[in-house]
C-alpha cells in the first residue's frame, strides 16, 4: 500500500519531541462530543460566551462550540 494512500486515508501527525520523533495515526474519524440540552456548565464557560472573542489557534472570534448549540443555558447566543 503506498504511503500517500495511507496517509490521506488515515489521520497521519507527526510529534517533534526534541530528539525524538512520535507518529500517531488515528483510525477514527473526529467528532464532536455530544452534550445535553440541560448539562451542567461550568460558569466560566457561560464567561466565555460573554466576550466578544477568545483565542483559539491564534485567531480571535466570539466562543461558540457547535456541540453547545442546543444547550438551554447558551442557545440565546447563536444565530439562527
């Protein structure tokens, strides 16, 4: 099997850890983690919704999980 197959097939990341070198494949497709409408959130996730932006990979933009969607205490900050 050529590795350009396996590569874009499977999930390929490649970890510099100083001298060392770690490859990870992952098998699995990524997904979202489910939550319930009612969860329990922690306040300082409510904060974060509360701000006009976070950081997330060097980019700056308001916080808005697509799993939080539905939640009843966080829906009011999505558009529809």
């Amino acid at each position: 099997m050529p590795l350009l197959y396996v590569y874009t097939v499977l999930k390929v990341n490649l970890f510099n850890l100083g001298n060392s070198q770690i490859l990870w494949i992952s098998l699995w497709a990524e997904q979202l983690r489910p939550i319930k409408p009612a969860a329990i959130l922690h306040p300082s996730v409510i904060e974060r919704f509360m701000l006009l932006g976070v950081s997330h990979y060097g980019i700056r933009a308001p916080y808005r999980p697509e799993n939080l969607r539905t939640h009843e205490k966080v829906i009011q900050f999505y558009s529809s």
